[in-house]
C-alpha cells in the first residue's frame, strides 16, 4: 500500500477497522465509503440498542444484531429504507436524511452472509 496522504490517513484508518469488523478488504472509494461511512453512523445512532458488527460488543440490547437483520431474507435494501422511515413502538425514529440513511443501509446489507 503507498503511504496515505495526511488528509485521507483518518478515513483509511477507520477502514481497517471496519475491514476488521466485516472482514472484507477495503478499497478507497464508492461502496467501500460508504460503508464506513454507514457503520460510523451507525457506531453514533444504533450501537447503544443493536451490536452493530460481526465482533461482541458491551453492553445490553433491546434491538437485534444488525448481523442478524443482515440475513433475514426479508431484508433488503428497499425494505430497510421502510423501516427507518416508519415510526416503531419500540424503536424511537430516528429519521435519518437520506444521504445517512443509504449509507446504513449499505452497511448492514454488507453483513448479509453468502
Ligand atoms: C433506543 C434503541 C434503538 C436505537 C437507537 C436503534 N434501534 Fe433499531 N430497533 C430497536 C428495537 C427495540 C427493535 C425491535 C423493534 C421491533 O421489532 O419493533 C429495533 C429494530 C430494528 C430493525 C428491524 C429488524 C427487523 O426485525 O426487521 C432494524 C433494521 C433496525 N432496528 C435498525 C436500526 C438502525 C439502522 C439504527 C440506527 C440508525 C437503529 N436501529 C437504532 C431499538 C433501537
């Protein structure tokens, strides 16, 4: 790998991290953005009630694992959009923008198994 440029060191940091997380190699640009960008947001507004990635994480959970929504076979990406935009009982709504939204979508959709 060439040596990163300052300004990009923090996202290809953050890469690794998620590489470590969904073990997938991580290549800059596009999807693979997104993503990261996906499971940062999703570190901010899910990881208190769902374990957002493959590894455990601490603490106690009131929604399922995202690694678990991932394989449902009644999830994709149109019905994950749905569900964020709807109001749930037990779930506050969140209503991210559109742009935040995608970008968990593609986040949890990269969970799904083979
Ligand atoms: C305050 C707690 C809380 C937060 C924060 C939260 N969730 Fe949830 N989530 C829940 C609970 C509880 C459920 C189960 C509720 C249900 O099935 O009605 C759930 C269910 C879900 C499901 C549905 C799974 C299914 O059965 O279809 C998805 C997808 C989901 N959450 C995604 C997210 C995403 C993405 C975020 C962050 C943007 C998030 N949640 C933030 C509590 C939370």
């Amino acid at each position: 790998m060439t040596a990163p440029s300052p300004r990009r060191s923090g996202t290809l940091a953050l890469g690794s991290l998620l590489a470590a997380f969904v073990g997938s190699p991580v290549m800059a640009g596009g999807i693979e953005d997104r993503r990261v960008r996906g499971w940062t947001i999703a570190t901010q507004l899910c990881s208190q009630c769902h374990v957002i990635g493959r590894g455990s994480q601490a603490g106690e959970f009131s929604g399922p694992a995202f690694l678990r929504v991932a394989n449902m076979p009644s999830t994709t990406g149109p019905a994950l959009a749905v569900f964020l935009q709807s109001h749930h009982e037990r779930m506050p709504s969140l209503r991210p923008d559109r742009d935040e939204m995608d970008a968990v979508i593609d986040y949890i959709l990269s969970l799904k198994g083979p």
